[in-house]
C-alpha cells in the first residue's frame, strides 16, 4: 500500500493558497515538506505549523524566477533529506484587465513566474530524478488551459504554456519508468490570488462562482503523490467548460466573456495596481474568503448561475448540431449529439432537453 510517510516533497508557493493546503495535508499525512516561496518568515511558521502536526518540514526561501536560489533548494533538500520524491510547481502571480490597456512589462512579469518559474523548477530537479532513477514532477495549471479566459490574457498564456511543459517533459522522460509528470488543472479556487493580482480593468476583483475549496486540490495533488496520472481536472465546471468550448465554440466564448464580466469583477471602482507582481504582499493564509464556511453548494463547484449558463451552451451546442444535419453527415451529428449528452450532468439535460 503506497503511502505519503516515506515522500520528501518540494512544494513552490508555499505560503498562501493550494501550495500551503497541500502542505499542511501532507504534514497531517507524516509526510516531509520542502517549502518555497519568496517569504521567509511565513515560510518559518509554516514549517513549525506543519511539524505540530506530526509531519516534517524544511523552510527554503527562495524565488523561482532565480535559478541559483532554486538550486540552492535541492541542495538542501537532498542534503537534509537524501532525495526528492516529488516536486510541486505551484507559484503563481495573475494580472487582470483589458489586453490594450495592460503593460507589456507587467504581462512579460507573470510570463516569467508563471513559466519560467516552473521551467526554472523543472530544471533545478529534473536531473536528481535523473540521477534517482524516480520522481514525480507535478505542474498546477489552470481550467482556463482547457478554455481559455478572457482579460487575464499573460495568465491564460501562461496555464497553457505550464500544461504545454508537462506534456514535453512526460515525453522526454518516458524512457525512465518511475519518472512521471503530471498535470493539475483547477477551476476557480478560494484563495487570496485575486486580492494579491495586479488590476487594470478599473474595477475590484472577486473570484467568479463556482469556486472550491484549496483542499479539494490538495487532495488532488496528494493522490498524483501516490498515483501518478497524465492530468487531472479540479471542480465539475472545468470539465464542462472543456466539453462546450470544443460544441461550441462561438456560443462559448461570448458567454464567457458576459459571466467574466458580471462575476469577476465588483461594480465598485478602484485604481490601477501591480499587486504582487514585484513584491511579496497579500495574505498568507490557505483561503480568500471567497468561499462562505459550511456551503456545501458552492463548495461542490456547481452553482444554479453557473448551471444556467452550462445548460444555455449545452442547449445551443445541441441546436447548432441539429441544425448542420443538411449540411454534415448524419452519422458525425449523431456522434457529435451523442457524445454532448452523454457528458452533460443529469440535472443539465433537464434544462437542456
């Protein structure tokens, strides 16, 4: 029975957010941590937060956009420890406005945590899988890898690219049975990334329903610990979103584009910011407060706005199938219909059909 006690795991944004629920899970599993981020002091309360719940814990400040701080962390790591099972790129910055009106030096920032930062990573520890002959290289990435997003175009780039780094890498290493790279994709999580993002869109920024809780992807991440896999979607609405983005592609973006803007931002104005693109600042904790304690309805992803607006793009899907049976094949629109039903939640096709 494989278990998490015997893992040394290195987590990147460690100290807020998925990468601290994952720790901390980890910890309460008897599990060793390597903890990374730009923030020292958080990460050495961490480490003590982590060890009083019987697991182990090394803090090691570092920041991902530097390779020699990165390789300072498996140094220690490998000194301390002996070896890293798995590693998990986590750190992530966003931006969030209008592409014409967001500066290029702000979007190239997010490009270089986001990307560079995980490939930097990869770099780092690559070679010790190498060396080992074993290790699990896990890269979060995002639903919006899936779909797309509108007004948050350097992070969208970016979970593409993240996704774009996994699939190369299980490629190049899939000479070495025991190294395995994995892919996380999250819908809209509660944590502070939204009051840590830099905002040009001249409006205060919420998370968009539905959002899940960070430990659903802990969860997640800790079952690629033990189970390796290609890619793993969080939150039924990614699987959705996936499914209607490929119907209906037209219907789908503009609905997305109307919930974006109705859900992702507050009708309050604020001024422009740079968020923590440059600095460490926001909140070092697990969530963002987006996600009210002992909901059980949104906590499971699945909201009766977001409903309504899957089961609109479901319908349209199905109607802009049925009405290509001129024009197509009748048995590649039967397939098509199908597969769209086939996949839909029951309580979708009721609205749907």
């Amino acid at each position: 029975m494989k278990n998490i006690q015997d893992k040394v795991i290195v987590i990147t944004g460690a100290s807020s957010g998925i990468g601290r629920a994952t720790a901390l899970e980890i910890a309460r599993q008897g599990g060793t941590v390597v903890l990374v981020s730009r923030r020292k002091t958080v990460l050495e309360e961490l480490a003590h937060e982590c060890e009083s719940y019987g697991g182990k814990a090394m803090a090691a400040p570092a920041d991902v956009c530097r390779e020699k701080e990165l390789a300072e962390v498996v140094k220690k790591a490998i000194d301390k420890y002996g070896k890293i099972d798995v590693w998990v790129n986590n750190a992530a910055i966003t931006l969030l406005g209008p592409f014409e009106k967001t500066p290029l030096k702000d979007s190239k920032q997010v490009i270089e945590t986001n990307v560079m930062g995980y490939m930097n990573s990869a770099h780092a520890v690559m070679p010790i899988f190498k060396k080992q002959g074993f290790g699990n290289l896990i890269n979060v990435s995002s639903m919006v890898a899936l779909t797309g997003q509108p007004f948050s175009a350097a992070y969208t780039v970016s979970k593409f690219a993240i996704r774009g780094l996994s699939f190369s890498l299980e490629q190049e290493y899939s000479d070495v049975k025991d190294i395995h790279v994995c892919s996380v994709l999250p819908s809209v999580i509660d944590t502070p990334l939204f009051q840590s993002a830099a905002n040009y869109m001249g409006k205060e920024i919420k998370a968009p329903e539905p959002v899940i809780s960070a430990q659903k992807v802990a969860e997640s991440i800790i079952d690629l610990v033990l189970h390796p896999q290609k890619e793993v979607v969080v939150g039924y609405q990614g699987k959705v979103a996936k499914l209607l983005k490929n119907a209906s592609s037209p219907k789908f973006d503009h609905q997305i584009r109307k919930k974006i803007l109705k859900d992702h931002f507050k009708k309050s104005s604020t001024g422009k910011s740079t968020g923590n693109l440059y600095t460490t600042n926001g909140r070092a904790t697990i969530s963002g407060g987006w996600l009210p304690e002992n909901n059980s309805k949104k906590d499971d992803g699945v909201t009766l706005g977001w409903g309504l607006v899957v089961a609109g793009l479901v319908a349209s899907a199905y109607m802009m199938v049925k009405s290509s049976m001129e024009s197509k094949p009748k048995t590649l629109t039967e397939k098509i219909t199908r597969q769209v039903k086939l996949n839909t939640p029951a309580f979708l096709k009721k609205v749907a059909w």
